[in-house]
C-alpha cells in the first residue's frame, strides 16, 4: 500500500490520497496523479502486453504519445478498452485493468509468440493467410483477432451521454505551453476572443515537468500565475482536458473535451464528454514536441522510457521510476534527464552519449561515444549492457533507463491538410509545412523552437502576426526571461546488433521488420506503413514514425527528407464513438414530427409508423380486432360505405403567390395551370429535367395571384428546394414568392359518400355540390374559424380536405369524429389510405420512384407540348417513349385466395425467371375488402395491350409465384360517379 | 467549410445543400430550337455534358438551413478555398435571364 | 348535439403554456404572438407602406421590434413580421390593407413552435444547441440555424432573451432539445 517510489516535489495535492484499483490490487496516489504516475509511484512497472508478440511493457511516455502502458479503465457498462495510463487522470476508486494477456500480466500464455517471432516478422500475415481466401473471414481473421488482443467492450449500452458544441473565436491556441500561454496572454490582453485547448487537465505543458525558472519563478508557477489572468478576462475561454482532434477546411477545428472522465461517473444531466467544432479566424499551432528513442536491442522493457518522461515522472509527479537509473541519449535535452534525477537525490550511474568531444557532466559518469546495445531482466529493466567507446562491453545493473533520440515537433495537425512536412537538419527533425491548413502557424516546440525563451517569444509573435491579418492590434507582454540554450543533438537513430530492436513498440514493428521490407522493396514510406503496420496503432506511430522512417532512410542510402514522411491525418488521438454521436441516438437519434391529431390517435389506441421524421397513424385497431387486417378492412368498407377520416397534414404545402405564379407553375409542372380558374383545383405533375417524374399533388388557385401547392410527404423539402432553384436561378424576373406553410394547417381528408353530410354539420358555408362541385377550393369557416376546403379524393369517394389553423387541428379531429358519429364515421390511416389509392389506381411512392415517366403512368397526356415546362424535351427521348416500354396495369391473382407480393416480377407462362425475360414489376399490393382478394399496381411493358391477359408474379427472394391476371389499375369506380357526386 | 454568404456573412457549409455545376443556369428554352431533335440535343448537352474540373469550379449552393438564397460558389476543388461567393439571382440576370 | 366549436392547444399540445426553469435560464412555450411572412413582390418598394404602418423592415440577418409589430428578415425582400395576437389573429387581414398586391402575405402563427429562453449564460447553453454566435451577433439578430436536426429561427431579443422558433409539429423534440441542453450547462 505505500508509494514506494514517491519523492519530494511535484504538482500533487498530498494532503488528499486517493485509492484506485489495478488488475485487482490496490493503491494509492493523489490528486493531480495520472494511472501511471501512481503507479509508478507504487513501483508498478509492467502494464501491459504488446500487440503481437505479447511482450511485457510498461510506459514510454508520460503523455497522449504512450504507445505501451494502454489500459482498460473502469467496469461495467463503463469499461473503456485501449486507454492510456498516462493521461487516465487519477481519481478516487478507479479501477483498470491490463489489457491483451491471459491468465495475468505476468505469466501471460500468448507470450509463446515471442519465442516464435522469426515467423512473425512483417508480411507475416500477408504470405501466410492468403489461401484459401474462404478462410479469411471464417478462420484465420476471429484467431488472429483473439490473439492480437485488444481491450474488450463491455457489450452493454454506454450508460452516458454526449454532447456535440459549436464554439467560435478570433484565436485558437493549441496547447497550454509556454507557447500557447504567451500567445494567449498576448491575444487576451488585446481583447481578441480566445481559446486555449489543452489534452493534459493541468495547463503549462512542459513547464510543469522542468526546473527551468522563469524570470524569478518556477515554470510551474509562472504558467499557474498566467492562467489564472487569462481565467479573469471574459475573452478567453480555457478549456482544459480538451484534445483538438482535427484542422478541418476554412479554420474550422474539431475538439473533444473530456468533461468527466476525472470523475467516477457524471453528475446528472452532465455529458461524459462534448465534441466541439471550434470555428477559429486563426489558429496557432503550440503543440510542443514528442520525444522519440534510440532503438537498441531489447529496448521495450519495463523501466526503459523516453528520458524526458523519467524527467516528467520525478519533476512533476515526484515519482523515481527507478532507484538507480541511466540515461542514453544523442542529445543535450537528454543531459537534462541525468541532472535534474541527480538533483533529486537519485542514483544516476551512468549517462551514456552517442557524442563525443563535448563538456562532461559534472558529478556524473559521462560516457561519451558510448551506446546501450541491450537490457536485461524478465518483467522489467535489471540491467544494460554498454558497449564503450573502446569498444569494452560494461553490463550495468538500472532499474530505470530514460532514452533520449531528439523530439520531433508535435506538427500533426498542421499536415491534414497534406501538406508536406521540412526536414531541419539543425534540430534534426520535421517542422511544419509551409502550406499547411490556411489560417494557421505553428509556435514554440510545434515550430521546431525548442528553447523556452524562443517559445515565450514566437508564441506572443505568433499572436500579434494572427490578430494583426484580424485588423487587432496586440503587443507583445513583457514575458519573463527563460532558459535559451541551443539545440545540441547528433542524430543517432538505432544501435547495430543481432536482437530485436523495437521502432514501433505498440505495434510491434523492430528495425529488422524495417529492414525486410527494404529487401522486398516496399521502399516508399507508404508501402513500409502498410506492410509493416508502422504507425498504424492507437498511438498512430507518434514515437515510432520518424524512427522508422530514419532506418528506412539509411537502408536506402538516401537522405530522410528525401524518403518522405507519412502525413497526419485527424483525429490526433482516438475518440469515442458515443462522441462522435452526441445525443442522437434511440429516442433521440432524429427529431419527431407529430401531427395534429397524434393526441387524439393516440388515445384512440391507433398503431403509428415512422414516414421520415412523422409519426401517422397506420391503423385504429377496435375492440376485438386482432390482426391489422381486420382494422384496415373496416375502415375502407365503412369510408367507402359511408364516411372516412384521415388525417393529411402530412403533405407538403407550399403557398405560391405573385402576379407571375401561374406562369411560374407552367415551368414547374409538366401540365398547365395558369389557366385554372380562381376556387379550383388542379392535379400537376413535376418532371425533373431528365423527363423522369419528380413529384406529384393538387394545386389550388386561391385567388387570382394566390396559389397553395401540395407536395407528396417524402419530396415536400426537395420540391421546394427545386421550385427556389427555377425561382432564383432560371426564372430570376418572376413575380413569384414563396413559403412553406406545411406546418400551419392541420389538414384532414374527409371521404365516402356521407363526407358532405358530415361537414355541413360543421361549415358555415354552402358546400352543396352547386356551390362547391368537384375540384373546387376555398376560404370557408368552421364554426368560426377561418379555415380552407379543397373538393379533392384520394379514395375515389366524395371527398373533402378540410384546413384548419394547426392550433385547431386536436379539436378539429374531434369535431369530425363527433359529427360523424350519426354516419358511423370511422378514422383511417396510413394502410387504408393506401388500399383505397391502389383500389383507385393512383400513384404514390412506390411508382414515383424516380426511374418512371409519366407515359409509364399513363398521364403521358400530361404532358404539354406547347410550352417548355422543366423535363418536357427530355421526356420524349426515344427510349423514354418507345411503343411496348412499361405501363401501369393493374394486377389480380387468378385464385383469389392467393396473396401477391410486391416487388415480384412478371414472367410470361412458362418463361424461365432470369432477366432476359423480365416483363416488369409489381409496385404496390394491398388486400382489397371491395374486390376481395389481393391487388396489385405494376409496371409491365406493353400493359396496355395486355389487359386480359394471364402471367406469372415470380419473386425468388420470397420464394412466391402466383398466376395473375392484368387488369384496369382502375379496381372502383372506373368513371369516377362516386367522386363527383 | 465555410461559405461567406454576400448577405449573411461566413456560413457553416453543412448548412447548404449542393447542387453542382453553375452553367445549369444558362438552361435553353425548349421551345426555342427550329427542330424537336435541335431541342432535344441542346437539352441533353445541357443536363448532360458538365466540365469536372480540378481546380477552380463554379457550382450552385442552397442556403437551405438559413435564408434559402441559391448562390454561386466559385471554390477550388482541389484546395477547397473559395474565391467567390455570389447571389445566384444576380447571377442569373448577368447572364441574361429574366422571366 | 354536442358543441361542435373548436379549441385550441399549444405547440406542446396543452391548454396553457408550459414554463420551466434550469439553473439561470427559464424556457417558456409562447403562444401569445401572430406570425405571418412578408414578400415584397418584383418591382414593388413597400418600405414607404411599411414605415407608414409602423412595421420595420430590418435588414439581412436581424430582427426590430417596432410599436405594435416586429419583424425579423427571412430571405432577400422577405421578413416574419409577429404582432400581438390578442389583437392581431387575423394578421393577414391586418397586413393586407397596409401592401395591397405590392407584396404577398402567407399567415404563419401555426407554423412555429417559440420557445422563449431567458436569464443569464445564454450563449453557454446556446453553443450545444446551434453553430449560431450567439455572442458576436448580440440583441437585434436573427437568423435561421439547425438545431438537433430541425429548422429553427434564432431571434436574440435581449442579450438575456432569445427566441427559437422551430417547426410546430417537432415542438416536443425542440422542447426537450432545449431542457437536455440547459440540464448538460447548468
């Protein structure tokens, strides 16, 4: 239980300990731990098991970098697998557990892989499983699977919610170094809106883990003191926890900000996390730098870490990793390493440096020209081995060894947008594209600047640079004098020797994997990527990628930049998929449109179905009814018996109006309407411009420059975005305005012969078929409120629609249903609305599909020629109007107890069911209670002249072949009596 | 991306639908052609034949999540920059439509 | 025989409106304003007409309260003009008279769902709900926006009072956006 590890120092809160679990033990740390720091600090090394050869690992990092010490955190319906300990920020009673071994960490049976590595080299899956390709899927891919281990998912529904923000600024500073801070502190004070994102859940960046002073305070302090400033300015927003994933086009940058992983579980109603998309004006780049190995023999075990993290653990957590420990490095940061350790009272016994000739660290042992050719020790680092300058080869017993091969400027999302990285050869590393994301430019560490004084000062310069193109005027702060040594590093990439040599640790991708690749030509870095799977894990290669680019390199006897470099692309470190789907999921996946009457349909018991966003009602099921056909059967025979109601609202509505309206209709409907008198109706069709047909639905001419159009309920936004375009786009002088007003009325179809009956009870007006014959329309009131009336059927019946004010619409329902109850009125829905349009031989959906014509429909006499409406020329293209082409029909089974199937296809008697011999299609098929038997609407080709005839409906997905005969698609009322009546 | 709309100012994209190539406005009138088959050619190669260039490209946006304005981007399909924002409208008058 | 008279409910499918409070912010269903769009037709200047009637015309982008009526801009020469509608149910009836045929009048009150959001933190709670910046724009702007999914006009009254206006038949899907949103920042 105690922290053996634990040293003075540090930006932890001891006067608070925090207990956490981990694989079933327990521990303490304290605030401001991560996992792996308090780890650590309990002398937990080993952490985890790498991807294929299941080696044991611990951390290599001490931030978002971590390629090793990847954990599963949590239990339960909140297990999250593939996390990294050394971001999971400590709290108390967190629990995590070691991903990818069996039975435990430490005697994991998956390591036998090691032993047979020579068969697992690069390509390995590649040259093994690639016959036979049916085992792929079924054999080879679920064991790979099962032995490549990954974290597992709890298989339960994520128990939290996420949100999805929208934030806006004149600057985005991407990370709270001193960079950053100088930018921001820069922008703040001139007043521009700033945000400041930040991965870590303490700002400060590499201040926090140096002993670097700034002017007379620690880095630590002077980056506490310049936050807390920019928290009291109203014009900064600092977001903390807060990962920018992502440059998107025209600065606009994804973030995720981690609103609640610190805590055991979220407060009530508190999103776990919220992705943002931040739309800067500018962006600055401050990022810093990640540090990258030296890869050597056996350098992945426990305790062997990047050297600038062993720093990190002592200076900002108080943890020695080891009790005695070494540093191998190329360069003087890695010198730092060994005297800040030093300082705290630990063992260094030896720095080993690539370099020779320059200054030996006082106090120490100093090797130069010297390299680590190997380690030792089973689950951890005992002990490596030195090959000296002379060339004597020294085993030195370590518990903990910092690695040093340079940093690489952390410029990821300054390539997404595929600009090309520059080699420096003075930090020998990668700076930023020059033609990187537009608006935004890189500071500090990001920038290849590595000293803290150049960082404060091209960070505050960066900012005044972005708000100056703003039209902002900024000065520069007066910014604390700080550290300004000279970047000291020659590169050294990997140490010669016969063993394995780890360049991507979390892949599992040596310097020998590298080399085979070379020898099989896969030269490009992208054929490397791919064929060795360098960079291709969670970590997406950020220690491991210029490393191995770097042997490639030298294998090829060219320079690096020559080689290349992979580009970065978004997100910068894994998201999880409930932020990336916010709320909308069950429930609250999409918005719900309810109509009306949904109130009253609801208390009716009526089942609903999902049309787009509406909820209508299908069917009113009554006492008794156990199957929907009975529901459905009733309320056709009652409408066509007596009276119907159903609610339309549904339908898109548009209101057209403007001296030019008609003239506008005649372009946009294939028929004529500038001639349809003031209180009539008139049913359009709409053509696209290829001929086919778009839409249809009833145009009322309310007065003489006023017009309402109806829409079918699927195309009523796309008609109206098509009607905008001939407005603005072809037709720009037309006097014609136009707004939706589907929303506004609550609109009902009254049909069967009683409809009229029915509606006198509650129309002030005349409605006498005198006064308002068949198509008519108008302005009417219902018991005083202004409502419309539109003489129009679906069904075939005497029918009404019947608009009123949407405010109206629940008790306009109940009117009806009231005064219909002498005519045993019944309320029908979706399915009998259906049936009875197919009774009629209407279209609807399922014959607009957007392959038809309106010759196929038989309203080919729609069509004018006389004035050049949208699809007119198009629609007489040759193959469009070819005799013998498809035409509606209608469709009867032979045997009447049969059922048809939609979709099915007509086939000649005796024909083979292949498509050679495709005659058509059934588009629509209900159960018809008028005509006794199923019916169908079809396409057939040549249908006209069929009718009469006898054919087969085959469909070999249902497995169904019924003998049918074609009929009229007109199955009541062919003269249409009953709707003028 | 970000459309900078001439009457509303820089809009997110997401709320504009796309359409496609701006010469969809120079559409023929049908009825203007000596011959149906003169019309028939005019209107295919006007549904039908549009440049797909790399580079820079004029193309119709709705606007419509916000004031409902067709407009005509000029944008680098490449680099996705957007040189120039105009009301499809004024556009359409430019190039001689009317009614 | 029954009273066959109509009754009408709001948005939210109640008699009265619904009111509630989330930490700073109070949402409160508004039944109490008429609505009707105004399109200046081709060739036509209503602004004389507009400004004889009290009515303003704001420009692209915002809204103007004047005496009785206010408006807010929808589309080029087109507005959302609300007047009381207590006195104004009718609000086509209203406007007419004023334009004659120089512009065409669509009746809108039922069209729209309002929410009415008020009190303190506004742009926080306004930031999870719509990409629309609440804070640049300020008091007297409007604008059309998306929020989860739907179609909604944003109108900033006052920097501590904006109205949403979505689609009526969604009301309770906006409604319930619009609590989540308070209960996720407050």
């Amino acid at each position: 239980m105690t922290q053996k590890n634990r040293i003075t120092g540090g930006q932890i809160d001891r006067s608070r300990t925090l207990s956490f679990r981990f694989d079933g033990k327990s521990y303490q740390g304290h605030p401001g731990d991560t996992l792996a720091s308090a780890l650590l600090a309990n002398g937990v090394r080993l952490m985890g098991r790498s991807f294929k050869y299941h080696r044991p690992r611990g951390p290599l990092s001490a931030g978002s970098e971590e390629p090793n010490a990847i954990v599963q955190l949590r239990e339960g319906a909140r297990q999250e697998p593939n996390t990294r300990a050394t971001v999971a920020e400590l709290f108390d009673g967190l629990t995590a557990t070691s991903q990818n071994r069996f039975p435990s960490l430490s005697f994991d049976m998956m390591g036998v892989n090691d032993l047979l590595s020579p068969f697992f080299a690069a390509g390995f899956y590649y040259k093994t499983f690639m016959w036979p390709a049916k085992f792929w899927e079924s054999i080879y891919e679920p064991i790979i699977r099962r032995a490549a281990g990954l974290g597992a998912l709890s298989r339960q529904d994520d128990p939290d919610a996420y949100d999805k923000g929208f934030l806006h600024c004149d600057l985005l500073v991407i990370g709270a170094g001193p960079a950053g801070l100088a930018a921001a502190l820069t922008a703040g004070r001139a007043g521009a809106r700033v945000i400041v994102t930040d991965e870590d859940f303490r700002m400060g960046g590499r201040l926090n883990a140096e002993t670097h002073a700034l002017g007379e305070a620690s880095g630590a302090d002077w980056a506490a003191g310049v936050v807390a400033e920019l928290a009291s300015l109203p014009n900064v927003r600092l977001m903390p926890r807060t990962t920018t994933l992502g440059a998107m086009d025209h600065g606009i940058y994804s973030a995720v900000e981690r609103v609640s992983d610190h805590l055991p579980v979220p407060a009530a109603g508190k999103p776990r996390q919220i992705l943002w998309r931040i739309y800067s004006r500018r962006a600055l780049l401050t990022a810093g730098a990640i540090e990258r190995p030296i890869a050597f023999e056996n350098n992945d075990r426990p305790g062997i870490m990047l050297a600038g993290a062993l720093r990190a653990y002592a200076n900002r957590w108080g943890v020695a990793v080891g009790e005695r420990v070494a540093v191998f490095t190329n360069n003087d940061d890695g010198l730092r390493t060994a005297t800040d350790l030093a300082a705290k009272g630990i063992d260094v016994a030896a720095v080993i440096d690539t370099r020779t000739g320059g200054p030996l660290l006082p106090g120490i042992r100093h090797l130069q020209g010297a390299e680590v050719t190997g380690s030792a020790g089973r689950l951890g680092l005992s002990a490596i081995s030195i090959r000296h300058a002379n060339g004597k080869v020294e085993s030195l017993p370590v518990t903990a060894l910092g690695v040093s091969g340079g940093w690489n400027p952390n410029l990821n999302i300054a390539s997404h947008h595929r600009g090309r990285p520059v080699w420096q050869d003075a930090i020998a590393a990668f700076v930023p594209p020059k033609d990187g994301p537009a608006g935004l430019s890189a500071a500090g560490a990001a920038a290849g600047l590595f000293s803290t004084h150049a960082a404060l000062q091209s960070g505050a310069g960066a900012a005044v640079a972005a708000l100056d193109d703003l039209g902002v005027k900024a000065t520069l702060p007066d910014l604390p004098r700080a550290e300004d040594a000279p970047v000291a590093i020659a590169p050294k990439w990997y140490v010669q020797g016969k063993g394995r040599a780890w360049v991507d640790q979390q892949n599992d991708v040596t310097v020998k994997d590298v080399k085979l690749a070379h020898q099989e030509n896969f030269v490009s870095v992208e054929h490397l990527k791919r064929y060795t799977t360098l960079g291709m894990a969670t970590d997406q290669g950020k220690t491991g990628n210029i490393l191995g680019l770097a042997v490639m390199a030298e294998l090829t006897g060219r320079t690096i930049p020559e080689t290349g470099t992979t580009i970065y692309r978004p997100p910068y470190t894994p998201v999880a998929m409930g932020a990336l789907g916010g709320r909308s999921r069950g429930h609250e996946f999409k918005p719900t449109r309810l109509t009306p009457s949904h109130k009253w349909a609801n208390e009716q018991g009526a089942v609903f179905v999902e049309v787009g966003m509406w909820l209508r009602a299908q069917w009113f099921p009554k006492a008794g009814e156990t199957t929907w056909r009975q529901s459905v059967d009733r309320e056709v025979l009652a409408t066509r018996a007596s009276v119907g109601i159903c609610d339309v609202t549904t339908l898109g509505k548009i209101d057209i109006q403007g001296t030019d309206a008609g003239a506008f209709l005649d372009k946009v409907y294939a028929n004529t309407f500038s001639t349809l008198g003031v209180g009539k109706v008139r049913y359009g069709l709409m053509l696209r411009e290829d001929g086919i047909v778009m839409d249809d639905g009833t145009t009322a001419r309310m007065g003489q420059n006023e017009w309402v159009m109806t829409t079918t309920t699927a195309n009523a936004v796309p008609v109206f975005r098509h009607l905008e375009y001939v407005r603005q786009c072809l037709c720009p002088d037309m006097d014609v305005q136009l707004i939706s007003t589907t929303e506004a009325w609550a609109q009902y179809s009254v049909a069967g012969p009683n409809a009229r009956k029915l509606l006198e009870k509650l129309v002030d007006q005349d409605i006498s078929d005198a006064a308002f014959p068949y198509m008519a329309c108008g302005a009417i009131t219902v018991k005083g409120v202004r409502a419309r009336l539109f003489r129009i059927s679906f069904s075939g019946e005497l029918a009404y629609e019947i608009a009123v004010p949407t405010r109206y619409g629940d008790a306009m329902i109940r009117a009806l249903m009231e005064a219909g109850r002498e005519f045993d009125a019944v309320a029908y829905g979706t399915e009998s609305l259906g049936v009875m349009r197919v009774e009629k031989g209407h279209v609807a959906g399922n014959e607009l599909n957007g392959q038809t014509t309106a010759l196929n429909m038989g309203l080919g006499k729609m069509v004018s020629k006389k004035k050049d409406a949208i699809g007119m020329v198009l629609s007489q293209r040759e193959g469009l109007v070819a005799e013998g082409g498809l035409r509606i029909v209608g469709v009867k089974p032979v045997d009447p107890a049969q059922p048809l199937t939609a979709g099915s296809h007509f086939l000649e008697p005796g024909a083979a069911a292949v498509a050679a011999n495709d005659l058509g299609w059934l588009t629509s098929v209900v159960y018809s209670p008028h005509v006794g038997s199923s019916i169908a609407l079809g396409y057939l080709k040549n249908g006209e002249a069929r009718k009469g005839q006898r054919l087969r409906a085959v469909n070999l997905l249902a497995k169904t072949e019924v003998e049918v005969e074609i009929v009229s698609a007109h199955f009541v009322d062919p003269e249409g009596v009953r709707l003028r009546g | 991306m970000i459309i900078n709309h001439p009457l509303l100012g820089p809009r997110d994209a997401q709320e504009f639908t796309y359409l496609g190539d701006a010469t969809l406005i120079d559409r023929p009138d049908g009825l203007s052609f000596p011959s149906a088959d003169a019309a028939m050619d005019a209107m295919h190669d006007y549904l039908y034949q549009r440049s797909n260039p790399a580079g820079e490209h004029r193309e119709l946006w709705f606007h419509e999540q916000g004031d409902r304005s067709w407009l005509v981007v000029t944008r680098n399909t490449v680099t996705h920059e957007i040189l120039k924002v105009e009301l499809a409208r004024d556009v359409a008058r430019m190039r001689g439509r009317s009614k | 025989m029954a009273d066959l008279s109509l009754k009408p409910i709001t948005p939210l499918g109640n008699d009265l409106p619904v009111r509630i409070s989330i930490g700073p912010v109070t949402i409160s269903e508004v039944v109490d304003t008429a609505l009707a769009s105004l399109a200046q037709r081709m060739g036509q200047d209503i602004t004389a007409a507009a400004k004889g009637a009290g009515i303003p015309l704001p420009p692209a982008g915002r809204w103007e309260q004047g005496a009785t009526c206010a408006a807010f801009w929808l589309s080029p020469e087109m507005w959302m003009i609300e007047a009381p509608f207590a006195s104004h149910e009718d609000i086509v009836a209203h406007l007419k008279p004023v334009f004659g045929e120089a512009a065409s009048i669509t009746e809108q009150t039922d069209a729209w769902a309002r929410f009415d959001v008020t009190g303190a933190s506004l742009p926080r709670l306004f930031e999870l709900l719509c990409n629309y910046d609440i804070a640049r724009h300020g008091a007297g702007s409007a604008s059309r926006t998306m929020m989860e999914h739907l179609g909604c006009y944003v109108v900033i009254r006052a920097a501590d009072h904006i109205s949403v206006l979505g689609p009526r038949s969604s009301a309770q899907s906006l409604f319930h956006a619009l609590e989540t949103a308070a209960h996720s920042v407050f």
